[in-house]
C-alpha cells in the first residue's frame, strides 16, 4: 500500500480511531471544487456552492461534539478533511480549518459561557453555522507580535457597545458568528472576544464589510475589511476576558491545532501541484523525443523526486503531529510550530521546483500551476510567521 493511503496513523504503530468522515466523499467534493477554482480564483469571488455542500455533508460540525449535534471528530479527521479539500479549492479549506480550530478551543475554554458555547456549536450541527474570531487590524497587525486591539468594547446596561475595524476577516461572507478580538475601556483593559450573531440586515446591526480583499493568492477566501459601529453584544455574548498578559502563556493543544490545520491546506496546495506536474510530463511528447514524453527523461525524474521527498516530509510530520493530540500527548509549541515552519515551508519548495521545470506552460494562466504557486506563497502570513517561530525555537534551546 502506498504510505499516502495508509490510515492517518498506522505508520506510527498507534490504534487509529473510526474515522468521523468518509474519505471518498472527500475526494469527490475536491475534485467538484476544483472545476470551479479557477473561476473563483479570476473573480475573488466567495465559492458560497462549495459550503452548500459542505453544509449537506455535515462538515461544518466535524470537530463539533457529538452531545451538540457533531460528528466529534479529532484533530487527524480535520487534517484529512482540509488537506483534501484544499487539493481542490484552498480557500474553502482555509475558512474550515478557522471552523475547526474555533470549535475546538470553545470546548476547552471553560470561561465561554455555556449557553453561548452550545448555541455555536448546535448552529453549526444543524445549519452549518460557521465562525471566526476576527483579530488582525489596520494599525495593531496580528496580535502575535503584540500590543492592545484598538477595537473597544464599552459596557452598557445589558451589555456592551463594539467599535472597531478589523481586516482579514477571512470568510466573512459566509460567517454566521463574528468573534471579535477588543479590549474594554477601562483604564487597566481587559482584552478577549466579543461574540456578535450576524443578523438578517448588517447595515441595521451597524456593522460594515468592505470588499477590500485583492491579494495575489487565496483569492476565494473573502477575506475583507469589516468595519463595526456601536454595535450591541449582549452580556452573555463576551468569550473569556483577561488581562493583556494572561494571553501570553502558550497553549500546547491549540497551537497544534492550528499549526496543523494551516500547514495542511498548503502542502493540500503542493500536492495539487505535483499532480499537474506529473499529467504534464507524462502529457507533453517534444519532437526532439521521437514520441517520447518527458516522462521519460532523468533530469526531471529526479526533479519529481525531489518533489515527492518534500511531500513525504510534510507527511510525516503532519500524521506524527495530529496523531500525537489525538492520543492526548501534544508536543510543546515550539514542536508544533516547527512543524507548521517545515512543511509550509516544503510546501513552497515543491510548487517553486514544479514551475521551474515546466518552464512557459507552467506559468500560463490556462494551467493551474501559476495559481498554485500564487496560493501556496500566502503560507508565509499566516501568523506567527517564519522569523518570529525560529527566533522562539533558539531562544527555547538556549533555555535548555
């Protein structure tokens, strides 16, 4: 057997748990969302028809737990969901992987309200509800580098008045849930997220979307500018608030979560990219060959090689990761985010040798080579970004 068909686990020698989804359906919907990509891809447009049927498929609740409605699946089922689907339109997957990560952490933060907590995931079980904390702004950055939210939540009777701009706000069109990143007013604030229902009519809410996004890559991921005027929480909507300080402390758990989730929809990208690249030589007969196709050349037989190293790597490490959470045994941070660094990392690696051996074709926008190259570059801004996990990986080897 193949080692990529192998069960999540088994290479390991663990027990692998049931799996909480069927991995034909997730093959069948990627290659649905790919015949829309490029579409997508050439309009910025949102691929609301992707979510219909992942909504149908009862993906949005895969992490969510099954007393709420889930499919209560681990870390190593939303690996496969996203890696997959982000082999056939990444963006979708992006906005899932911020699905899955959220859903996980609200059960483990026991400072949510209850209610709160089992209304999202109730929503997302029977109506594929979906959220995201919204956290970066204008003149803050992502908070990872630090500094207070200039967003301000202002206790009032009842609840609180939410003002700010926060950007990126990947899948903003499709949200049902805005968690919003703020601090309060006082003089010591507190910060945290500030949890706002997406009512019928924005505008009436007094809260903005700005259709700003116009990157070069991920383009489908609606991730616009959102502007929030005065706008009502109610007190039993405020997540966990702390001092500015007691969000420092690392969380083992969460930033595996995250760091193989995000690591998994760009090596989904490279992988794409090496199946272009192997119809292409496979494809391409030069005349200079006498009918043979590049297939069969040895230059780029290694080259495909060196490829199929990188995505083993990344395979590895992401089974080893997930597996590892699943069965309670998180590395430390530092681990997890090495690993996001790595595979990332390789993930560029192997769309950059693909491009360099296809040459012209491989950057014509009638392949989908160029976009994936153009999708797996935005690995590198997903916080904490490449210098930020080193600097902190020495600094805990010094520390030893």
């Amino acid at each position: 057997m193949p080692f990529d068909d192998l069960p999540l686990a088994a290479s390991f020698g663990e027990t692998t748990p049931a799996p909480a989804v069927n991995s034909s359906l997730i093959t069948a919907l990627a290659a649905e969302f790919a015949l829309r990509a490029a579409e997508h891809d050439a309009a910025a447009s949102f691929p609301f028809e992707n979510f219909h049927r992942l909504v149908a498929a009862g993906l949005p609740a895969l992490v969510t737990p099954k007393a709420s409605g889930g499919k209560g699946g681990g870390l190593a089922d939303a690996l496969a969901v996203v890696n997959g689907i982000a082999q056939g339109e990444p963006s979708t997957a992006l906005v899932l992987v911020l699905q899955y990560v959220i859903h996980n952490q609200l059960w483990r933060e026991s400072a949510w309200p209850e209610a709160l907590r089992d209304r999202i995931a109730r929503t997302a079980a029977t109506d594929g509800a979906l959220v995201n904390i919204l956290r970066v702004e204008p003149e803050l950055g992502s908070p990872h580098r630090g500094g207070l939210p200039a967003t301000v939540a202002r206790k009032v009777p009842g609840g609180w008045r939410l003002s700010g701009t926060k950007i990126y706000s990947t899948g903003i069109p499709a949200l049902s849930w805005l968690g919003v990143w703020a601090r309060t007013d006082d003089a010591e604030p507190l910060v945290g997220t500030w949890v706002v229902p997406r009512g019928a009519d924005l505008a009436e809410q007094g809260i903005e979307v700005r259709e700003t996004w116009n990157h070069i890559g991920m383009r489908a991921s609606g991730s616009h500018e959102v502007v929030f005027r005065d706008v009502f929480v109610p007190d039993d909507h405020a997540g966990e608030l702390r001092p500015p300080a007691g969000w420092a402390a690392p969380d083992a758990v969460a930033t595996a979560w995250m760091s193989t989730l995000f690591s998994g929809v760009y090596d989904g990208i490279a992988r794409s990219a090496r199946d272009w690249l192997v119809g292409f030589l496979h494809a391409r007969k030069p005349t200079g060959l006498n009918g043979a196709s590049l297939a069969t050349v040895p230059r780029l037989q290694e080259a495909l090689g060196g490829i199929e190293a990188l995505l083993l790597t990344n395979r590895i490490l992401l089974r080893s990761l997930s597996t590892a959470v699943d069965h309670g045994s998180p590395p430390s941070s530092t681990d997890s985010l090495l690993v996001k660094y790595t595979v990332t990392n390789n993930a560029i690696d192997a769309v950059a040798r693909a491009l360099e051996v296809t040459g012209n074709p491989g950057l014509s926008r009638d392949n989908p080579l160029e976009r994936h190259h153009r999708d797996v570059l935005c690995a590198r801004v997903h916080a904490p970004q490449n210098d930020m996990i080193l600097t902190g990986a020495g600094r805990a080897a010094l520390a030893r």
